[in-house]
C-alpha cells in the first residue's frame, strides 16, 4: 500500500495520546494519526483510574453515612448494593466501548488507526500493512501493563490484575492481595467493601504506600485492620498453586481456589484463597516498538528531556509522554506532559522558538500531586521529607491533626493529619501531604503553592474559609509560628 502521510503521528491512544495529538494540531490545518490497538482512552478509562474511583466512591459516601447521627440510623444495617455500584461503574467505562472517545477524536481532526503500531523507520511507522509517514514528529503514547512476577505456579494460576479488580463482576469471598502500593491498598478497600469476606494483604516490606510521608501508609493500616482487612508486613509470596486455573474473562474468578505458600512473619505458611490480585507494579509498553532500530532498549521505560523528546534518538522528531517515560505514571501528569510535548511540536512544526516555561514540563520535578482514595484518602504533591533532605533542601516539617471545624462537621468520626514540607532557604513549602476523609479536594491548593514558590508570609494572607477542612491551614501554619 501507498504510504499515507500526516503531520502527527501518535502510537497510543490513552489520556496522554489523545492530549498529545490534540494539541500538536490545534488551532492549525496540521494532520494526526492516533493509532490505538485496544480501546481509545486507554487503561485509564476503562482498566484504571475512571473504574477503580467509580468502585471508591460509594465506599467513601456509606463511611460518611455510617458515621452521621441522623442518617447512621437508616444505613447502619446495610452494606453497599453491590450490583447498583457495578452498574455504575459500568456507566463511566461505558461497557467498554470507546465510540464517544472515537467520536471526540474525529470532531478534533484526529484520524483514529486501529492496529498495532512499531517504528519502522525515522518519521514512519507501520500499522499492519499500513505505512504511516510523519512529516514533523512521532509520539509514543503507549503507557504501561501490570506486571506479575515471574515466581513458581504464579503465572499458571492466572492471577487477578488491576485490570480483574477493577472489572470486577464476580466478588471472591476470599482474597489475597499482594503489593502493598496504591493499587494493592485501593483494590483491598473496594473488594473489602463490596463483600469479600477476608481480604489478606501481603506486603514485602514494613509499610504502605512507601512513597508517601510515613503517616500516611500508617493511617491507612490503621483504618484497613479495622474494617478486618489482614495487613501482613514483611510476607512475600513464594509459590501458588491453582490446578483448577480457568480464563473465565476479566474481572471473574478464575477457577478453583488457589494455595499460595508465603514466606515472612518469622515462617514459611500457607494461605488459600478464592482470588489473588498481584499489584507489583508496572511494566512499560516498549517491547516490539522498533526502538532498537535507533539503538535504544526494547524494553524499559523510554528516556525524555524535559520537551518530551526522546533521548538518543536525533532530529528532534521521536517524542514519548505519559506513562510509557517513566516519570509519574499519572494521568493527569501524562496529560501535563502532552500539552507541553503538542506545544512543543506545533511550535517546532511552525519554525517557533521554545521560548517560556509553557514548553518545558518543570511540573515532572518535584512538584507532582498525587491522591490515594483510600479510607482515609491520601492526598500529596511535591517532595516528602526525605526526599527533601535527600535534594539536599535546608527541610523543616510540621505536622498537625486534622482537627479543625470543618473536618468535625464532616462526620463524626473525622480523623485525619497533615504535612507541610518547607525549604528554609527560600522559606516556601515544597511537599505537602493530607490524610483524611475528603482530602483529595485540598491538594490543589497546596499544588499551587508549591508551583507558586509561595512564601510563608503570605500564606499567612490566604484565609482559610470557616468551617472547612481547608482551616487545617491555618494550624499548620500557626504550628510554624509557634515554633
Ligand atoms: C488500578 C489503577 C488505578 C489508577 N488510578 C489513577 C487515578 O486515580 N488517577 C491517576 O492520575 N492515575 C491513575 N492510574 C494511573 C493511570 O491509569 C495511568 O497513569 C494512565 O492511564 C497513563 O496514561 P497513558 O496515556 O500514558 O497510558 P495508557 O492509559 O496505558 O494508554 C496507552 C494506550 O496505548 C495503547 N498501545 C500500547 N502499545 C500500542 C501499540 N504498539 N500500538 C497501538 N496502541 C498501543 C494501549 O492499548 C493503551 O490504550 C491508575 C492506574 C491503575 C492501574
């Protein structure tokens, strides 16, 4: 077939595709190919993120319930309705169809390839027997897969991945989670709560979600065993053994029971369960791409400058965003990093300057935010404590309980605490962490503070409403200046 020519041409079609390529065309007559071999959306809309807080939200709302005089009364003796929550999960992954996401696709100017793509040479990939040319670049947008580790029997007894737990459809009464990262301790709170019975969690090492200030991962334990989820520090999973293993499709059991041997807690031990769901992380989508024809690895994630251009590879035409370059696998920081790469492009396409900060992704260092939707949430942006010292940052910290008005009228039972990372040297906050019942709402303000470089004078001059949560504020600040 006749090679068919476009501007753009980006190889997967997840939040950071479709955002690279609508930028790199907006506003302009330039053409762009999204080539996309699964759904377009990606695993975010309907594996990850969109599923995984449609299953989150109702938990958080009964949590509140349960605890609200008035309203306690009337819910105490009911779960969730399980088959309601399904369905309306189904409604925001859209039964896994992606015809509205085509559709926006098309009335942006971007031509949806289905197939799978791989670099065949500079500017030019092959989709099938299709031979796709760019005439200004080439974006690799193609994310990451769960990875299960490669231990005896695992791979054979057909574990659940976050994609299973996401989709669930049919509820193991009893299930084993291992990992002990945000997918591991937001998957157990979920299945927890739609009715699986004993949720075991296995975590290899002594705390949750380690890239977090430590009350954080702490907090969530707290609240995980007290809803009767078996945390087990310090266990890592050696075998499993599932002889009845069946592909019985996404998000059901698949087979019989599974025996798993489990090494830690002082001895080796046995564990059965209806279900294991291994949330150990993440493997990029590199391998079979083409990229060793530019002598870089098959595998791995693909290294970025800070305009998205891929490392090692010459004539600035080769670009990789999202999950796929390793460097905050988040959508929205995926989606930052297809604004500026799309920016990038349009301007090199047009014979533009990179002048400004609007082409280079800063936010990428230091100043990512992040929200665990946990019970309680988890919600931070910017450097930890350690890591603060570890950047060699003059750090101070001061910590405080969420134990403010607003957190009280929210329900009774409010618990919750909270960080501010500061740098001395410039006197402006550099980390910031939140934990409590509706504290994802209150990252964004950190965020801006911390991409703002705000001083802590002024900060003093941002008034927090009254009563909100957000007055959590003023006492973090008035433990400062007490100091
Ligand atoms: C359970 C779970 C929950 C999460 N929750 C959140 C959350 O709440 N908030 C948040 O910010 N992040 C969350 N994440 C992370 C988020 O899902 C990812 O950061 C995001 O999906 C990355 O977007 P992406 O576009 O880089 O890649 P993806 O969404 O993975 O999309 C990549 C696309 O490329 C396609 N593709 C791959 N190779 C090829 C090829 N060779 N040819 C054609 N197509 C190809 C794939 O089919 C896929 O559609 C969660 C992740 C998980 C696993």
């Amino acid at each position: 077939m006749a090679p068919e020519d476009f501007d753009v041409i980006v190889i997967g079609g997840g939040p950071a595709g479709e955002n690279a390529a609508a930028y790199a065309i907006a506003g302009s007559d330039r053409t762009a190919a999204l080539v996309e071999h699964e759904l377009v959306g990606g695993e975010c809309s309907y594996w990850a993120c969109m599923p995984s807080k449609a299953l989150l939200r109702p938990v958080e709302v009964l949590g509140t319930a349960r605890h609200m005089p008035g309203v306690e009364e009337k819910v105490n003796a009911y779960g969730l309705d399980t088959e309601a929550v399904l369905a309306r999960r189904d409604g925001f992954t859209h039964n896994l169809d992606d015809s509205s996401q085509v559709l926006w696709a098309d009335s942006v100017g971007i031509d949806v390839i289905r197939g799978t793509a791989r670099i065949t040479g500079v500017r030019e990939v092959t989709v099938g027997d299709r031979v796709l040319r760019a005439r200004h670049a080439v974006v690799l947008a193609t994310g990451t897969r769960a990875s299960v580790p490669d231990l005896p029997g695992l791979r054979d007894a057909l574990p659940w991945t976050s994609r299973d737990a996401t989709n669930v459809r049919e509820v193991p009464a009893r299930l084993a989670v291992v990992g002990g990262g945000v997918v591991a301790c937001e998957a157990a709170t979920w299945m927890h709560e739609l009715g699986a019975d004993e949720v075991t969690l296995l975590v290899r090492g002594s705390a949750l979600l380690e890239r977090t200030e430590p009350f954080a991962g702490e907090l969530v334990a707290e609240k995980l065993r007290k809803h009767g989820v078996n945390v087990r520090f310090g266990t890592s999973l050696q075998t499993a053994s599932r002889p009845g293993a069946a592909d019985t499709g996404v998000g059901r059991i698949h087979g019989g029971p599974v025996t798993l041997t489990v090494s830690g807690d002082g001895s080796d031990s046995e564990l059965t369960v209806d279900e294991l769901l291994v949330a150990t992380g993440r493997t990029p989508a590199t391998t079979g791409l083409g990229l060793d024809l530019f002598g870089l690895p098959d595998h791995g994630y693909v290294g970025v400058d800070d305009h998205l251009t891929v490392t090692g590879v010459d004539g600035e035409w080769l670009y990789a965003v999202g999950d796929v370059n390793g460097r905050a696998l988040l959508t929205h920081m995926g989606k930052y990093q297809a604004r500026v790469c799309g920016d990038v492009i349009a301007a090199r396409a047009e014979g533009r300057p990179l002048d400004g900060p609007r082409f280079v992704a800063s936010a990428d260092h230091g100043q990512v935010p992040q929200v665990v939707f946990t019970t309680p949430e988890v919600a931070a942006v910017g450097r930890t404590e350690s890591q603060a010292r570890a950047d060699g940052l003059d750090t101070e910290v001061v910590t405080v309980d969420i134990d403010v008005a607003g957190a009280a009228l929210s329900r009774d039972d409010y618990s919750g605490r909270a960080s501010l990372v500061i740098d001395r040297a410039t006197d402006t906050v550099v980390g910031a962490t939140f934990v409590g019942s509706g504290v994802a709402e209150l990252v964004h303000a950190a965020t801006v503070a911390v991409v703002g470089k705000v001083p802590l004078e002024s900060l003093w001059h941002a008034v927090p409403s009254y009563p909100t949560v957000s007055e959590v504020w003023l006492r973090l600040l008035e433990a400062r200046r007490d100091r």
